[in-house]
C-alpha cells in the first residue's frame, strides 16, 4: 500500500516520540512491502516561533492533501500563563480539527495486564475495565463565539449544537457499541443545558436505528464519580467537546499511564492519529518520555487502513516491550531504558 | 442562640437523611442551651408534583427569612430521560442558589483515616489529602442565555462570567488559603474559553492582596488527573461552575464515600448547608442511605455560626460512630445499621 502521512511533531516531547513511531511505521513499510511517505510540518508554538502562526497555511495544505496525519502534541508553558496572548498553540490544533473536519475523537481505554499495579486505583476496580470514549471535537463551547468587553471585565463563550453534529457522531458510536458488548452511555448535563437536552433528544432518535445497543445516560458529574467508581460498567461513552476533553483524560489516567495510550480523530475525509498525553515541556530531549502512545497511534493508523495483521505486529512489538520490561521510567521508576531505547525494541521486534 | 432555620428535605433520600441532621440538631439544643426553630418547605419534584413549581413562591420566602437554610437532596428520574420537560427539580435549586445569592459553594476534601480502604484509589495515594474546593455557583453556562430553535435542531447555552463575579469568590478562597497551607490552584481552560482567560486575569489581580499565598493554575482536563494521580497537592482549588460541579463530584468519590460529605454555599446574606450526595431514589424509604453528610452538613452550619464547640461534638460523634462501625451499608457491606441507627447513635452520644 501506498500512503502519504503527513506529520506534525509540534512542541515539547512530540518530536521525540513521534520519531519512535515513524520508525515502527518504517520497519512495518520494509517488512511487509508498503510505501509510506512522511512529510513533515509545523504545528503548535514550534510554529509560532518560526513563522508568527500555529498553524501555517502550508502544513493545512499539507494536511489536506494527506491520507493521514501523525501528530505529536502540542503547548508551551509561556502561553498558558499569559491569559492575554493573541496567539496560541492551541488555536492551530483546533484550526486543524476543524479544516479537516474532525468530528470524533475516539479514545480506547484499556488497561495493560502487565501494568495493572501503576494504576491509581486498586487492582480489583481497574482491572478487566475496556470501554472507549466518543468525544465530538468540532462543536461546543471549543468553537462557539466568544466575546470579551472593552474594559476586559465581562467574558463569554457559546456552546451549541446542532441536531446534524450529534447525529454524525452518534452514529460512529453505535456502530463501535455493536461491534462491542453493545451498551452505550450518553453522557451530559440535561438538567441543566439545553445542549444537553438537544443530545439526549437526537441520540435517543438515532439508537432507533441501533435496537441491539443498550442506551443509558449519565450525568457528567456522575459520570466523573463512576469513572472511578466502577470503570468496568462502561462499554462506549459518548459526549460533547468539553465533557470528552475532562472525562478521557480522567479515563486515560486510572490504567496507569497516560504514556501508553493513542486517540484517533476521524472525519469524513480525513484522519489524524495522535498520543493522548501533552507536551510535557519538561521532559523535553532528556530522553525519558515514553514513546509507545506514539507507536501505538502509529498502529491505530496501519488498522484504519485495513492494515490488520501489520497492526497487530505493532501492538504484539509494544506488549512484549512492556513485558520484557523496556519501558520508560514512567513505568519503571529504575528503568534503565528510554524514550530511543523503546523505540528500538519496537522497531527491531517487527 | 436563637436560630430559624429553613429545611427543605427535597427528593429521594432527602428527607431520610435530613431528619438525622435535625436530631442532632435537636439535641446540640437541648444540651448547649440554644433555641433553633425549624420550618420545613417544599423545593424539588415533591414541589412540583404538589404545586406545580420547583420553588413554589412560599419556599423561597421562608429561605429568604430564616438564618439559614438546611437541604436534603433533589431529583427525580421521571424528569432527568424527558428532554422536553418544561418544569424540573433542578429549576427549584439553581434558583434558589440565584435568589439567595449563593456564589459560592465550599467542599472540603478529607478521607476519614478508619475509611482509607473503602477509598478505590490506593491507600498511599488518597492518605494524608486534604483539600477544600471553592466551586462558583451563581454564574457560568448554569445561568447565561439558553436557546432552542423552533425545528428543535439547534441548541445554545452561553457561559458568562464578570469580574465582579470572580473577585468576590476569590478573595473567600484566598482567605481560606490563608488558613490552610497557602496554596490556591485555579481550575479553567485558559487555553481554549475567553471566560477562563478573564479567570486567570482577574485572579492573578486579586492574588496581588495574599502574597503569602502560592497561586497555581491548572488546565480542567490535567486536573481531573491530577485529583487521582496526586490528590496530596491540592490545598485550596478554585474554579468556575460547571467544572467545580464535576471535579467536586469526582474529588468526593476519592475519599471513599460521598456519603460523608457536607457543603457550604454561602452568599453575603444567606447560607445554605447540605450533603453532596444526590437523591439516590432507588434507596428512598429502604432505612440504608447514610445520613453522615446530612449531619456533617449540620455541623458546618453551626461551625458558620459561631457555634465551634458544638460542631465539634458532632464531628466527634461523627468519628465514633464510624469507629465503632455504626455506619450504613454503603461503608460496611455486611452493616446491620441503617438510616435511622446511625442517626440515634449521633445524637444520643450529644
Ligand atoms: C490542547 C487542547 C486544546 C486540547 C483540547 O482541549 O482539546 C487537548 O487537551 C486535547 O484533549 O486534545
Ligand atoms: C442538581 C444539579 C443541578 C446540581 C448542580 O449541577 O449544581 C448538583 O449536581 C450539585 O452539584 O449540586
């Protein structure tokens, strides 16, 4: 197969990471006769320093003209401290969402056996936990407009919805429910937002077209209690923009590392494949951060091609690391290994 | 003391619970010499299903007149899956919350030492946190401007926040700070809302009047992890409205019961005590639902009075009877105590 991926390493340790995942993509092009080819672009404050934009117009193009994106992460400290920044790193990434039209965000929770014990949470309440979440990613309050007064003492953001962009989404997520252990959860705040009552309306509507799939609702406070509660009462979770950006990475949390684990953003055209962990400016070229969310989103892009058996490959190469012990101190506070040395097994392994 | 004190036992549990909180009560009188006089009204489903409103004119003028207001829980299932439902439980809260100007909401974080193991996060995780969040309660996507179009196909909510509506919570939550161990973190999506950026500016402002107190700022989506990665160090958190009402629901669960929890909502005028758990309607009339926070909730409305001594005899009541294991099911599986049990046990130990 013949795939051009476009890559964004972006800030922090995205380009370390992002390099581990390439490589696994490489010795997956050699061994089973693919041809990937990587172009590299600017995003997030890495693209502000060099050309005053987070997202310039040639890496959009680019994206746009890719059969896929691999990005790393992005953000920088010396924005987030500066409410009054014009420009942000953030705003490419939303910018980019929305361009490609990314509508959904889809992120597997599950905890690797050999890690249960790195989990916050007691062994008996994490392990056998396997449910993925449905975030929206080109709606809500994310995209709504925005208004600060003049004096700079009055500010708002709208959040809104439209029956179409939950339709879409939803959807997506009851076919993943079928092909799962068939129950859904919507989860929201209908006691309070109407953006919420319109959700429960429309997904409701659309699991007509889903009879096998058990629809329940959750509130979003609630839900932040169950999540830890009882992680394994989920199968697939669907929400809006903010509640998916609060809950996933809550939800990324309780298996034990958020170094271990990938996101996919599908539109209709297009998809991009991420790690869920940020920037993590402080781990920047000490060779330390973990690689495998990377490698792993690597493999989530071989599988959206119907690059099965490669995928596999991929997954089995980044289990056996974890049980041979070549992983980053994040999981082994001893660990002699690093983010290169990782890579290296990943890659050798295929 | 002479104090008037509204009750409002609400939905579900609510008034279960809240009748152990009024013996208590009952019995601080009568020992300590105080006259507190209780009015009970209608607020929630039970209000709507006998007047029609949520909080019916009668309530509110009673809550508006009294010292202060003592609440059970609210909500009924029958409205949270019917979308459309003009009139909801909620209503009757949130304007009350708006009428009596109680901006802000006060949850103090502890796990009780002999609960530590009923905590699902593990032991050296959850052992030694000590926190309290300061959640805004009258402004923010609660209370903007809702929309609905005709067709039922698009929906808004509009969050808005003033500085003035900042100032005043955070000077309280500086204070607290002050008490404590002078830490505040602030809760918000700067990178992402123009009302958190107003947040982050209007709070560092007002930081300049505590300089002995360390101001931090953590994104909604990193706290959520934070909270059960490392729940130690927090001291003070502060955040707006709608992210306080998740990160406090999933921050009580850490504890290991969210039966154990009060809290305060205090406005200039008025203040307003109540346990954090809901209604919990499927254990309504059972005698199983615990009744700690409703009685811890008695407590803090003492404490807010002045009446330290005597709180202080509750909260030891409190800590015996978990002590000596006369606590309800939720905390001992195999407990022969219930509602009713726990509530003799505190107010005959007064
Ligand atoms: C960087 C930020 C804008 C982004 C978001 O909130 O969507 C991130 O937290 C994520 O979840 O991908
Ligand atoms: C009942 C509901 C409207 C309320 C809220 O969201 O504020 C509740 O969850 C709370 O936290 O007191």
């Amino acid at each position: 197969m013949n795939l051009k991926i476009a890559v964004l390493p972006g800030d922090g340790i995205g380009p370390e990471v992002i390099l581990q995942a390439k490589k696994a993509l490489y010795a997956i092009a050699e061994v089973y006769n693919h041809e990937f080819v990587f172009e590299d672009a600017l995003m997030g404050a890495v693209a502000i320093d060099k050309t005053g934009s987070p997202l310039p117009e040639q890496t959009l193009n680019l994206c746009l003209n890719t059969d896929a994106v691999l990005l790393g992460a992005i953000g920088d400290p010396k924005y987030d401290n500066n409410p009054s920044a014009k420009v942000r790193p953030e705003q490419g990434l939303l910018k980019l969402r929305k361009e490609l039209g990314l509508f959904a965000n889809i992120r597997p929770i599950k905890p690797y056996k050999a890690l249960i014990e790195s989990s916050p949470l007691k062994k008996e309440i994490i392990e056998g936990a396997d449910f993925t979440i449905f975030r929206e990613l080109t709606g809500g309050a994310y995209f709504g407009t925005k208004t600060l007064n003049e004096e700079g003492t009055h500010a708002s953001d709208l959040c809104e919805y439209t029956e179409e962009e939950i339709t879409r989404i939803a959807h997506l997520a009851f076919k993943s429910a079928q092909n799962r252990r068939k129950k859904l959860t919507l989860v929201d705040k209908a006691n309070v937002l109407e953006t919420s009552r319109l959700w429960r309306k429309v997904v409701q509507k659309v699991s007509e077209n889903y009879p096998d799939v058990k629809l329940d609702f959750l509130f979003v406070d609630n839900a932040a209690m169950q999540l830890i509660l009882n992680p394994k009462q989920f199968d697939v979770i669907l929400t809006e923009n903010l509640f998916g950006d609060i809950l996933s990475d809550e939800a990324s949390v309780i298996t034990g590392s958020i170094g271990l684990l990938p996101s996919v953003s599908l539109g209709e055209k297009h998809a991009l494949f991420e790690p869920i962990h940020g920037s993590y400016p402080q781990a920047k070229g000490k060779n330390i951060a973990n690689p495998i969310a990377s490698i792993l989103a690597a493999a989530l892009l071989l599988e959206h091609f119907g690059l099965t058996k490669e995928a596999n490959v991929v997954f089995l190469a980044v289990k056996k690391a974890i049980e041979f012990n070549v992983v980053t101190v994040d999981l082994k506070p001893d660990s002699k290994f690093g983010t290169n040395e990782v890579g290296e097994f990943v890659s050798n392994f295929i």
